[in-house]
C-alpha cells in the first residue's frame, strides 16, 4: 500500500456577509487553521456592493500560500 502526501501550495477561500466585523472573525478564525498546514496570507481583495434596501454586502477573497 502506497501513501502519498501532497503538500497544499496555495489556495484561495471566499467569505461574504453584511458585517464586516462577522468576516473579519470567520477570517481570522481561518487564518488559525490555516496555520497548522503552513499556509500563510498571501493577499486579500475585497468588495462592497448595495443591496436593493441600502444595506451594504461585503464580498471578500482571501488567498494563501504556503510559508517559505
């Protein structure tokens, strides 16, 4: 039987909501566990649109690389 492990170089996740404040700790929280399987962040884009009552919504991408 033969293992083989690949080693996650990269990769991106997107988060989106009303409250930023809800983002930023849905992030933070993944940046934690993202930690552990050494990936780091590597950019962050993000994006505000109105909704159709006037309340904003936050799109945000962030994308994270492995630790060199």
């Amino acid at each position: 039987m033969n293992f083989q492990l690949d080693i996650i170089q990269d990769k991106v996740e997107f988060f989106e909501g009303e409250s930023l404040k809800t983002i930023e700790k849905r992030i933070s929280e993944q940046i934690e566990i993202n930690k552990g399987i050494l990936l780091s962040v590597h950019s962050v884009n993000h994006q505000t649109t109105l909704q159709e009552n006037g309340r904003p919504y936050h799109t945000v991408m962030v994308h994270f690389k492995i630790k060199k």
